[in-house]
C-alpha cells in the first residue's frame, strides 16, 4: 500500500535556473578561496572530486569519497579547505537564492499529502553538505520538520543515477518498494528508481534528459497534474 512520497529536491520541489545557479556557486566559491588556490583550478578539482562521489560503488560516506580525491589534488591543509567550505555554505552560497523560484503548487500538494497523512522524504542527490540542502529546501517553502529523512553527502554512501542510493534510502526509513513513490524531474537520476519496483512521477516543468534514458515513469506530468494527482 503507498503510503510515503520520496521527493527529488532540485527542479522537482525546488524550481531552478540550473545555469545561473551553477555560475553563481561557483563565482562564489572562487571568490571564498581565491587566497588559497586559483578559482579556475578550484572549480576543476571540485568537479573532479564530485565525479569521485558519483562513481563511487563501494560502501562509503560520499563525505568521505569527495575529501580523500580532493586532498590528492590540493597542496594546502585539508582541514583548512574543510573549515572554509563550512563557513561558505553559510556565506557566499545563500547568493544562489538568486537563481531559485517558490512554486505554490508543489508546496500545495505536499500539504494536501501532509493532511492525508503520508510520509515525507527528500533524496536529492547527495552532493551538497546538509546545510546546503537545508538551505534550499526552506528558499522551497518548505520547513525541514516536514520530511522525516533528508540525505546529504554526510550521510548517505551513494549518488544518483545508482540505484544502491535509492536502495540505501529504503532500508533507512524502513520501507518496502511497493509503499513508495519516487517524485521527480530527471529521467536518469529519478525514474532510476523503477528498477527496485518503485512506482515514479515524472515532474514535466523542468525536465531532464541528459542521456535519452529509455526510464518510463509510471506518471508524468505538470506540477498542476501532480497536485491533482495527490487530491485524488
């Protein structure tokens, strides 16, 4: 019985200028540690770590997939990059607000799931530290007390598009397939989760297709539809 919606955090419950976030993060980002390293070879070795993360198969905190590579690649003091990320997620990254939207319609529709009583989740691809998230899910228009799990690179040991992340979240909340929904708007990282017999909505406004996935999602459509879809 479906009893627990799981929802994507990015262009799902969160509409985004992916571009504009992107360059604003990381104009940012070089700004924070411009002292430290050259803001051109930072964003590199970020993006390099982070495919490290991503790649990552073996049971390990993304946390510390992410800091092991990027220690290979830096000539200073890692617990000094690490001091200074934190203190950047409470600084020059609430700038990327700037690229994000409220839509009153998914807010709508998790309240309509909130009354009717379903359990809650967030598994946005766990690239970011939870702060950063928590963040974003508030710019959303959300409080963070209304999901009962949220992951974060701290806590979770795989990434989308693997489907061992979506695998890990169930055995956290203690969950079968058949009782969840996967909510979302990226073929490949969110219909992914088909693949262990959970059921998928496919959310239509800002759609992702990077690879021309052959993912069909159980349902698909506007936010509008989806909200509909709750009511019903």
């Amino acid at each position: 019985m479906l009893n627990t919606i799981i929802f994507d955090l990015d262009g799902t419950l969160l509409p985004l200028d992916m571009e504009k976030f992107m360059k604003i993060y990381f104009n940012e980002m070089g700004s924070h540690f411009a002292h430290m390293i050259n803001p051109k070879e930072l964003v590199n070795i970020i993006w390099a770590s982070t495919d490290a993360m991503i790649n990552n198969t073996e049971e390990r905190v993304n946390e510390d997939v992410f800091m092991e590579d990027f220690s290979k690649r830096i000539s200073g003091d890692l617990e000094i990059y690490k001091k200074m990320f934190d203190e950047f997620y409470d600084s020059g990254f609430l700038k990327v607000k700037d690229s994000v939207f409220e839509s009153k319609t998914i807010q709508a529709a998790v309240n309509v799931l909130k009354d009717k009583g379903y359990t809650l989740v967030i598994a946005t691809n766990p690239l970011f530290p939870l702060k950063a998230i928590l963040h974003r899910i508030k710019w959303a228009g959300f409080s963070p007390e209304d999901f009962i799990y949220i992951s974060s690179y701290e806590k979770n040991h795989y990434c989308k598009p693997q489907v061992k992340f979506y695998d890990e979240i169930l055995k956290d909340i203690k969950k079968l397939p058949e009782e969840c929904i996967m909510v979302g708007n990226d073929v490949q990282e969110d219909l992914v989760a088909g693949e262990l017999g959970i059921k998928t909505f496919l959310i239509k406004d800002f759609v992702l297709n990077k690879g021309n996935s052959d993912f069909e999602a159980d349902y698909e459509g506007s936010y509008e539809d989806f909200y509909n879809f709750v009511k019903a």
